[in-house]
C-alpha cells in the first residue's frame, strides 16, 4: 500500500517576534530605535522543516500542540495558507513563541519562552499510530511530547530523523532524540568534539548517518563504516539577511535527497543549496527554495565531498 505522506513532523510550531537589533551581543543600553521594527509571525523549528518540505514537492503532514489563542491563529494560517496538512492538539498552556534578536549580519539570538509546555504534554496515541500509518518518514522535534511519540514511530516501522540543535553532546534530555533516531542532525556550535559525539551517537543509537551542521563551515558526514566526510558551504546566491530557519532548511533538503535514495554527500549538498537559500529570506518572511532551483543549483555544483582525516 503507497503512503500518503512522504514525512510526517512531529512537534516545533509556534511563533516568534523577530526584533532587529544594530549588533550582536548586544550593548546594555536603556532604550533603542529599532528599524526596520518588530513583527511577529508563525513559524519554528517544524513549522519551517515542514514548510521546506512541501516546497519541494514532499507530501507532508506536520502535527503538534497549538493554543487556542492569538499565536495559535498565526500557526494555523501559516500551514493553511501553504497547502500544508496540519493535525492540531489543543495546548491549555499557549502556543509556544520565542524572541529572536536578528543582527545586521543575519546572526540570530533565539529567547524562548519555557512557560508554554507542561509535564504531562503530549500527542495523542492513536492519532499519531494513525499518521504514521499512512508515512513513509518522520522527522521529529526535539519537544517533550515529541520524545513519547518515538516509540510509536518505531512500532510503526517508520525511519525517523530528528534535529537536535545546540546539544551540547552531554545533557540527557536529547539522548531518547539523539539514540532513537535513524537520520540525526546536530549542530557543532555547543560540541567541545563533534566527531566523538557524533560517533558515540552511531554507537549507542539507531543512527546509520548523523549530521553535524557548522554554518559558514558546511558540514561534517559521519555514516556507519565510513570516514568522517567534509561538505562545503553554498555561497548563497543573494545577500545574507537572516540565519533563521537555516537548518530547518538544511535539514528539509537533506531528507528531499535521503527520501529519494541518494548518496549522503548529495543529500548534504542538497541541504547545503537549501540552507543558504534560507539565508537570503528576511527574517519576518517564510519562503523556501522549490524543487527545480534545488536541483539546478546543485547541479552546477561539483566535487563538493571529501573525507577529513581530523574531526570538526
């Protein structure tokens, strides 16, 4: 029986306001003017993986806890609004929202409110097994209601991937992510040694690939057996204007070319191309690159991967 959806994404909605700041660290001062002013708008870590996703030609389907306020509206508007299949749980708590502090160079500063999830979160069973019913991939949120859902994946025979972002490789609040995952991305911005992480993840988890993203640096390949494999950075092909959303992007471009059965170096290409298209779009904007940019960029790209004999 063919599935219905290529990915399901599990968790990472919400709403951020993104304020534009004149540097990063920013100076104590007791007031600034802010241009070009602050706007908020939906999209987080699986909003945006979801969004990537679709817009290149993924069937997907994206399911996580919203509010039944303001923020849940702009959540709910975001995935209607681009034709993307959205299974809402109600969240008593609020939908959850972040500040992010965007610098003149693109960098970004994300202030997350913790307030807006409870202990007993979580996605409901039997919605869940009937999505992953009717999946071909999940690719999970590294959210707490998120983590309770894994076993079902697993039961349901799904591969899974998952981001776990700035881990630091050793607080166990990622691990049920980082060893219960078949795909799993990583960034090098908290690891003191990134190839030893990544490596222990292969041991001791279900991972055959991880990924570890190093922004301006590329990022570094490690699968089962092989060698720990270097891939480039993209130049982007307009101005630097905003990093959020960029591994949300590498991450959806990636999966577009594990999905279709290709190399892990062309799968990190193709993440790489994503990435730094994302890197392009203001932060107060949500777009993606489509499939036939995607494969156009990446095609006038070669000889991108080679192994490293050292690590990160």
């Amino acid at each position: 029986m063919s599935s219905e959806y290529d990915v399901l994404v599990l968790g990472g909605s919400g709403v951020d306001t993104i304020v534009h700041v004149p540097e990063l660290p920013l100076p104590y001062a007791d007031s600034y003017t802010i241009r070009p002013g602050i706007e908020t708008r939906a999209g987080q870590t699986g909003d945006f993986v979801a969004l990537g996703l679709s817009s290149l030609g993924l069937r997907t389907h994206h399911i996580d806890m919203v509010g039944d306020d303001h923020p849940g509206d702009l959540v709910r508007a975001f995935h209607r609004d681009r034709g993307i299949d959205f299974t809402e749980v109600p969240q008593p708590a609020g939908t959850k929202r972040a500040v992010n502090l965007v610098g003149p160079d693109g960098r970004r500063l994300s202030l997350y409110d913790g307030t807006r999830s409870r202990e007993s979160d979580r996605l409901p069973a039997d919605v869940v097994r009937a999505l992953a019913a009717v999946s071909r991939h999940a690719h999970v949120s590294i959210t707490q209601p998120c983590a309770y859902a894994l076993p079902l994946l697993h039961e349901a025979g799904l591969t899974v991937s998952t981001d776990l972002h700035d881990w630091d490789g050793e607080n166990p609040y990622h691990e049920p992510f980082a060893f219960g995952a078949d795909l799993v991305f990583v960034s090098t911005t908290a690891l003191a040694d990134p190839e030893r992480t990544m490596r222990r993840i292969l041991e001791r988890g279900r991972a055959g690939t991880v990924v570890a993203t190093a922004g301006a640096e590329g990022s570094y390949l490690l699968a089962s057996g092989g060698p720990l494999v270097h891939v480039p950075a993209v130049a982007p092909r307009r101005a630097v204007v905003d990093s959020n959303g960029a591994g949300d992007a590498y991450a959806a471009g990636f999966l577009f070319g594990h999905l279709s059965g290709e190399e892990p170096a062309r799968c990190a290409l193709y993440g790489a191309v994503a990435g730094a298209y994302a890197c392009t779009v203001p932060a107060t904007g949500s777009d993606a690159i489509d499939r036939a940019a995607l494969l156009g960029q990446a095609a006038a790209i070669a000889g991108v991967a080679e192994p490293v004999e050292a690590g990160p």
